[in-house]
C-alpha cells in the first residue's frame, strides 16, 4: 500500500540497497524531548486555566492558545528529530507537505483542547476522543515523513507502524486523562503531579516518532550510490527550532499564570466583599437587637436613650420643645394571669400599633421600656401641642 509516497504494509524489494547506518544526533533528541515535555506541560496548564475560565470568550481564546501550544511543541519535536536523522543520503523536505503537517497536528490538538473545556468527561468519550487525536498525530507525523525527498524509497514495517499507531492513542489518552485530575487542585504536590504528568507524556509523544523512525526502512535503487548526507546546519536549525517554540510555550504557560493569579485575586476581592456584607449584616443584626424591641418592633430602653440625646440636642442648637410621655397598662398582670402570657404579649403588639399610628412617623418616638411600659417623645411647637397628644 502507497500513500503520500510511502510504502505501507509492502515486503522490500528484492533488488535495491538497505541503508543500514541511519542514526540520531543524540543532543537533538534529548532537546526534542525537553519540546515534547514542555508542550505537554503547557497544553495541561491551557487545560487547568480552560476549565476555570467563566467567560465564554476567554474560554475561547485559551483553546486556541492550547491548541496553537501543543501543535506546535508536537510539530517542532517531529521536525527537531527528523534533523536529527543522520543518512549518509543527501535529503530534502517539501515545504508543502510540512506545512501540511502541521496543520493535521492543529486540528487534532484543537480537537483535544475541545474534549478537555468539558468538567470530567467520562472514559469513553476520552477514550473515543483519544484515538481521532492519535490518528491526527500519527497521521501528522507521517505526512511529515512524506515530506522527505531523497534518492532513496521509504518502506514501513507493519508491526513498528501499528505499534507508533497505537502509541499515540495511548499518549492522548494519558493526556486526557490526566488533565481530569489536575483541572481541581493547588500546591506542591498539584505542581509536582503536573510535572510529573507532563514528563510521561513528553516521552510517550517522542515514543510515537522513534517507534515511526524505527520502522522506517530507507532503500535505494539498484545501482545507485550513497553520498554524503551533508547534515551541515541541521544541529544549529533543530536549537533554532527549539529556541522558538520554546520562548512561545513560555510566553504561554507565563500568561496562563499571571491570568491564574488575577482570578484567584478576583475570587479572594468576591470572597472578601461576602464577608464584608455578611458582617454589615451581623451588624445591623446586633443594632437591631440591641436597640429595638423583639416582640413590637419599637426601640428600647437602650434606643430611646440615644434618640433622646441626638433630639435634645438638635432642640438646644436650633430651638424648639420636646415632651416625654410614659404610658402603662393598668391591671395588666391580670391579662397574663388569666389569658396567658400569649395573650398578654398580643395585647402589648396591638397598644403599641394604636400608639405608632397616634404619632407623627418623622418628628415623634415611640419606645417600649419593657413589660407594659411605653415612652413617647414629642416634638413641640408648643404646650398645647403635648395636651392634645395625651
């Protein structure tokens, strides 16, 4: 089976000549694996600030920014480790098909990013989910092995190529998995699984390229004569390559902290400004409870005093009288003693309404003292005034 070029699922031809000494720059795949650790980092970081965010706009923009992060650390690590291939063929890469690849390794990270905006989603769908984006990654990754151009044939074995298949399903899986569990959480110890997390799936993603490359088998024609692979600036573009993407996944992952740190600051001002209501509600509470009396809603004692101070000395700087007036039930004993106190205390609610509705609501003060004693203050123009009020 051909595609793209590559031979699938196909026995080598029995003429031809097997490149044998293919190797790795082993610093380039030691940097490929620090790009693949810190996409995997950044896309759960995207992921923790994804769930958290309530407005809908801001949850968009942090799937694009997850996206563009892990297409991108997955995309530089296959293109750092096909510059660390060493062949002692002259290859080139199609500009084309690269860029095709990368945009399959955004479409499938886009989709992840989608799968990972949900509040737990269950194993199967993750699960469902896991094997579109491993065939996106997958499919990324031998899409940009189609891009190689060399006098050489590429040939696949079935086993290896099922295998790095499978890989990637499996390190996608991991991927969503994981994040359900780290959506929730803070501290040390969140930090550490956080990195621990994304050093498995770092060498899970770089698992699928070599079991890729170790499946590859590269043949050239009969007759044909290898020549020198002239590998010269391959080390210097892959650093290049990995500089780039790794300033953006720290831009990045920057900005989903400082973002992390502004919402907790909102939600402690949100908790704070809760607080702040509850105690002017505790307070007005406790100024009820001290100043007006439970049972007729008139002030006390207490409250009466107060009033009387503030309107005594509002008479004194702009003239004018006040009257006070103490009112008792007579017999009032009686009423508790042969009806109950519940009757007694429906009595003292209905004098006190009589005597609220006999006063001026803005000028006059009505208090109970306790038990069946009440107390009005009067605002005079004059003397008769009080008599007409008694």
């Amino acid at each position: 089976m051909e595609w793209l070029g590559l031979q699938f699922v196909a026995e080598l031809p029995a003429s031809g000549q097997i490149l044998l000494d293919c190797s790795h720059n082993p610093l380039l795949v030691m940097v490929a694996y620090l790009v693949a650790c810190a996409a995997s980092f950044a896309t759960l970081d995207m992921a923790e600030r994804l769930v958290h965010a309530e407005d809908p706009g801001s949850r968009r923009i942090w799937r694009w920014i997850g996206a563009t992060c892990l297409a991108g650390g997955i995309w530089a690590m296959h293109f750092i480790g096909m510059l660390a291939f060493q062949t002692p063929i002259d290859i080139q890469y199609d500009l084309g098909i690269t860029l095709l690849s990368l945009l399959i390794a955004l479409l499938a990270s886009w989709l992840a990013m989608h799968t990972l905006s949900e509040v737990q989603p269950s194993a199967l769908h993750c699960l469902k989910t896991a094997c579109v984006i491993g065939l996106g990654i997958a499919g990324m990754h031998y899409v940009g092995m189609a891009a190689m151009k060399s006098s050489a044939t590429a040939y696949y074995q079935p086993e290896l190529f099922a295998l790095s298949v499978l890989i990637a399903i499996g390190a996608s899986f991991a991927a969503l998995w994981v994040a359900r569990y780290l959506s929730e959480g803070s501290g040390v110890a969140h930090q550490l699984l956080k990195y621990s997390a994304a050093l498995i799936l770092g060498a899970g993603i770089i698992s699928m390229h070599f079991t890729g490359m170790a499946a590859l088998d590269l043949v050239l024609p009969e007759g044909a004569l290898a020549a020198s692979g002239g590998d010269t600036g391959h080390l210097q573009l892959g650093l290049t390559v990995a500089l780039i993407i790794l300033l953006i996944l720290g831009s990045a992952i920057s900005a989903a902290l400082a973002d992390k740190k502004l919402q907790n600051k909102e939600n402690d001002l949100r908790r704070l400004n809760a607080l702040l209501s509850q105690l002017d509600q505790a307070r007005m509470s406790l100024q009820q409870a001290a100043n007006y009396d439970a049972l007729t809603n008139l002030i006390n004692r207490r409250g009466f005093n107060q009033m009387f101070a503030e309107k005594l000395s509002q008479k004194t700087s702009e003239g004018g009288m006040l009257a006070v007036m103490f009112l008792d039930i007579d017999h009032f004993k009686r009423i508790n003693d042969s009806l109950g106190h519940d009757a007694g205390d429906a009595l003292l609610k209905v004098i006190a309404q009589h005597i609220k509705s006999s006063v001026r609501s803005h000028e006059d003060v009505v208090a109970r003292f306790g038990g069946d004693e009440f107390c009005i203050l009067i605002s005079l123009r004059d003397r008769e005034e009080a008599r007409g009020m008694a």
